[in-house]
C-alpha cells in the first residue's frame, strides 16, 4: 500500500468547508461510509482520483468566537494544516467576497513552502464566476471558482491537486518485518512504551525515517522474529493542546496506519476509552489493519479482584465493532506486562497471515447455513454454492452465490462468527467479497458495526 497524501480543507467558518470535504470523498465509490458504529466527527475520509488515493481532512474546528481575537485560532489551525498535510485547499466565499479574515489565513499560509490552491466557492453562476478574480488580492496565485453544493470546478480542482501530490512511495519490498505502528491520542504515554520496548534486552539492528512526517522505524529482533516499530510519538505538543492540533494527531496516525500490518492503539486507563480513541480505532478497521488495544497507566488505577475483567468489559463496550481486538493492561512505567505487547503483536501479525483449506471452509459454511438457513424473499431463496479463501493480510474470503441482493448484513455477521469459531483470526479484520455466475459482485469493506456509546 503506497502511503497516502494529505489534503487539508482550510477557510473562515461558513465557506462550504464541510460541504467541500464531503463532494470530494463523494467522488470514490468504496468510500468511507457512515455506518452504525463509531462515534466519529466528520473530521477525515478516503477520496482517490486519477488513480491516487489520498486522505481529506475538514478543518470544522476553526471557531471565530470574536474578532478581535481571531488571529490566534486562525493561526493555530492554519499551523497545524501546513504542517500535517502535503497540499492545502483554501476555501473562501465567492457569495460574501473578500473579507479580513481571508487576509489573515492567507498572510500565514504565504509564508508556507507546501502547494496552496485558492479556491472561490459558490460560485455557481456566471457573474460569481467571474468576481473570483477579486481573490486575486489574496497572493496565492490564480482563483479557482468552484460549487462545491453543485460539484462545479471541483473535477478541474482536483486535477491541479492530484499533480502536486509527492510521488507514490511503497513499502520496501525486500522488507519481511513485522511491522506494528504505536498510535493514539497525545499524552497516552506512546513514547513511553516505545522507550521501555526498546530499553529491553533486545538487538536494535537500525533507525531510519519513515515515509510517516516525524516518525523513526526502528527495526529490532524480538524473539528471533524481525519487527519494526512506527512510532508516532512525536503528536505530543508543550503546553495546551488546542482542538485542532489534537485532531490532526488522527492525520499522523492514520499515516502509520496505513504502513503497519499491526496498530497498537494505546489508551490511558485513568481517562478511558474516548471519542478519539474510537475515531482511530474505526480507521484501524477500515484499512483491514489488524490491531492490539494497549490500555497504559494501569499501575494509577486502584484495583481490586475485577478490576481488570470490569474494565476489560467497558474497553469492549466503547470498541464493540472491534469484538475480535486483545486487550492488554499495561504500565509503561514500571514495565508492567510491556513484553507481552509485543509478544501479542507478533501473535497478531501471525494470525493476518493464517489460511483455511478450502475444504475446511467449505464444510464450515455448509454445517453454519445447515443450523441457520440463508436469508429468502419470496421464492428466492440465497444458497452459498462454494466459498474460498482468496487472499491473506488481510484475510479474504469470496463466496460464490446465487443471488447477491439478498444477503443480509446480520447473516454476514454469521458467517464471520462461523470462520471465527474454528480460526479465531485473532485482532484481524476478515473481508468478504460475494460474487455470482453472472458477474455480480459484493464486497464488504469492513463489518457492519453496531452504535458504539459516547464515552
């Protein structure tokens, strides 16, 4: 998987930023959905175009609460964007012209080396179109009217955008380590688990920069087995960490992310499982990764005899559409059970790899529809003619059946239980692709997820 770019959407409150970011991840098919389960802003999703998938990211968090002391959260956002994105969209208002607070977001991002593209929305007759040309005041090169409501101008923006994008960059090939990505919110203590992993008797073999911005894969031995560890350490910030800043800790995570074959999602057991925990945790699922929760900090909480099943419980309540994840308790600072994380990961990663003998699978499915008959209409009846195990990493199953449409998402969830009794494909998300004889095909991105509470 090449690792994706980033866009950021900047602009004042009420440009269409929002409206923006939803027309260009609207434009892929197998988008990232909304679906039952994770709690989650609309802060980031999947777009791809001319063949480059990358990464869209809204800046809704940018609150002008007076304009006297607007600079300082103009600036703050406007930072962050530059500094976690590698092309930023400035989006301004063509209906309400230029207005002081454009001025003030693009004074900063004049002072960026990243590509910057002007663009001048609602715009969606000719005369708007034509008053764009009053942004040229901006000095951010040439305006680009668009709609984004209507989708006018935004197949032309994205061209531009997509040119300026870095080259692809893919994993190194010769590279067969166990690569596992330390992620979550700031001040979790990631750092300190990567510190007290490395600090144990193992061969460092080496330190290079990795394609995520800030972050060192460290390669090691551990246990005779070759791992690299992607750290995203860096997010911590000194001091306050405003609601920007802390959202676009997600942008670097989803960026290792997408280079792991494993994420340890580190939690702080004295905060709980938050909104931003499950907002990686849902990217995690989406990218097929397999995963570890890291539950750190567990030496500041007063226990007892069930402390740790009591709380194993909550951990699994806020992640229920990752019911397939180990949790593990941990204190990076005593070094508490640390060891074992790792151990669990390779576990994991072993797992991602794991195959059923199609006969194995094909009995399995046929005993499951035998106790729980395949979902009817009429007299249309669903019946799974064959299933195999197509792929590995992550583990993906095709069915082959006779009417695609009736297929129920609560029978998929079967079916998954069903593989899941025999192999219980530990931490790893299953894909399952259904296909009939006339060409029709169903593949289902990531599981059906049920509400997950608000921490």
């Amino acid at each position: 998987m090449a690792a994706k770019p980033v866009v950021a959407i900047v602009g004042r409150p009420n440009v269409g930023k929002s409206t923006l970011f939803n027309r260009l991840i609207g434009e892929r098919k197998a988008i990232v959905e909304d679906r039952p389960g994770t709690t989650r802003d609309r802060l980031y999703g999947e777009a791809e175009w001319n063949g480059r998938a990358f990464i869209v990211v809204d800046t809704g968090g940018l609150l002008l609460q007076d304009e006297d002391v607007f600079a300082p959260h103009i600036r703050e956002q406007v930072r962050a964007a530059v500094e976690e994105s590698d092309v930023i969209l400035f989006l301004v208002d063509g209906r309400e012209g230029l207005t002081a607070a454009d001025e003030e977001i693009a004074e900063l991002l004049r002072h960026t080396a990243k590509p910057v593209f002007l663009a001048v929305n609602k715009a969606d007759n000719l005369a708007r179109r034509l008053d764009a040309v009053e942004f040229y005041a901006l000095g951010l090169g040439e305006p680009m009217p668009i709609s984004a409501l209507h989708g006018i101008g935004t197949g032309d923006l994205l061209d531009a955008v997509v040119e300026r994008f870095p080259p692809a960059t893919w994993p190194d090939e010769e590279d067969e380590s166990v690569r596992v990505a330390i992620v979550g919110r700031p001040n979790v203590g990631k750092s300190s688990l990567l510190n007290r992993l490395l600090g144990a008797e193992r061969a460092i073999v080496s330190e290079r920069p990795g394609t995520t911005r800030d972050a060192i894969d460290t390669r090691l031995t551990w246990d005779g087995r070759a791992v690299t560890l992607i750290d995203t350490a860096g997010i911590r910030r000194r001091g306050r960490i405003e609601r920007g800043v802390e959202r676009y800790s997600v942008v670097r995570a989803l960026r290792a992310i997408d280079r792991a074959h494993v994420a340890l999602l580190v939690v702080d057991a004295t905060e709980g499982v938050t909104a931003q925990d499950t907002h990686i945790a849902g990217y995690i699922l989406d990218a097929y990764k397999s995963a570890v929760v890291v539950v750190n900090k567990w030496d500041l909480v007063k226990k007892d005899t069930y402390t740790m099943l009591e709380y194993e419980q909550r951990v699994r309540q806020a992640l229920n559409f990752m019911d397939y994840v180990p949790v593990i308790f941990v204190s990076a600072k005593t070094g508490q059970r640390v060891r074992k994380t790792l151990d669990l990961a390779v576990k994991v990663y072993d797992e991602r790899f794991a195959r059923i003998p199609t006969g194995e699978l094909n009995r399995l499915i046929a005993e499951a529809t035998a106790r729980h008959s395949p979902p009817s209409e009429g007299r249309r009846k669903l019946r799974i003619r064959y299933v195999t195990q197509a792929d590995v990493n992550p583990p993906t199953f095709v069915f082959f059946v006779n009417h695609v449409d009736l297929l129920h998402f609560s029978y998929e969830r079967y079916l998954e239980n069903t593989i899941r009794s025999a192999y219980p494909f530990l931490g790893t998300p299953l894909r399952f692709v259904f296909r009939t004889g006339e060409g029709d095909e169903r593949v289902e991105p990531r599981r059906r997820r049920r509400r997950a509470p608000r921490p």
